[in-house]
C-alpha cells in the first residue's frame, strides 16, 4: 500500500508540473509570436534605411540575427510544448495515436510558419 501511494504521489506531482509547464509554453509562445512580428518589422525598417543609407549593413545583419534567434527559441517551445502534453497525457494514461497525429499536425504547421515568415 505505501508503495502504491508513492507512486500515486509522484504521478500526482509529475501532473501538477506539466501542467504547470503546458502554461508557461503556452504563454512564451504568444510573447515570441508577437517578438517575432516586431522583430519582422524592425528588419524590414532596417532594410529600408539600409537602402537610403540612413543604416549600415550592420544594423541589418543585426535584425536579421535577432530574428531568427527569436524564431530558434519560438520551435523550441513549441518542441518543449509538445513534449510536456504527450507526457501529460502518457501520465494520465490518455497518449493515444490520435495524440500522436495531433503534435504531428502541430509539427507540420510550425514549419509552415517558420517558412512564411
């Protein structure tokens, strides 16, 4: 019995942190959205001043660096992300294939998105 609770205990902990975790992925993937948006905009503005010579190929060089930092750190969450929901759902005992096909949609999606912008 008091290893069965033990156990019951530290599936209930691994829960409560991934869920814990689902949030804070959930949260750093909206603020990188909207990082990258901005960053997009600064490069472009770069580019433009660049072509004026109002900047130097270095401020560009640096928006673009930026950028894709941002972008790096935006698949990385959302691998970390998909990573903690199919643990969560392993330790619950709902991970079907359905699971499975979904963080591969997932997938599927964020390349799209890292390709258009």
């Amino acid at each position: 019995q008091a290893a069965f609770d033990n156990q019951l205990n530290l599936v209930s902990q691994d829960v409560r942190q991934r869920l814990r975790s689902l949030t804070g992925h959930v949260r750093r993937i909206e603020a990188l959205k909207q990082a990258i948006a901005s960053s997009q905009l600064f490069l472009d503005a770069a580019e433009r001043g660049e072509q004026l010579g109002l900047r130097d190929l270095v401020d560009v060089l640096d928006a673009r660096a930026s950028l894709y930092d941002q972008r790096i750190q935006y698949v990385d969450t959302i691998g970390q992300y998909a990573l903690d929901s199919l643990a969560l759902q392993s330790a619950v005992g709902g991970l079907n294939s359905e699971d499975l096909g979904d963080v591969m949609e997932l997938l599927i999606s964020l390349t799209d998105f890292t390709s258009a912008t």
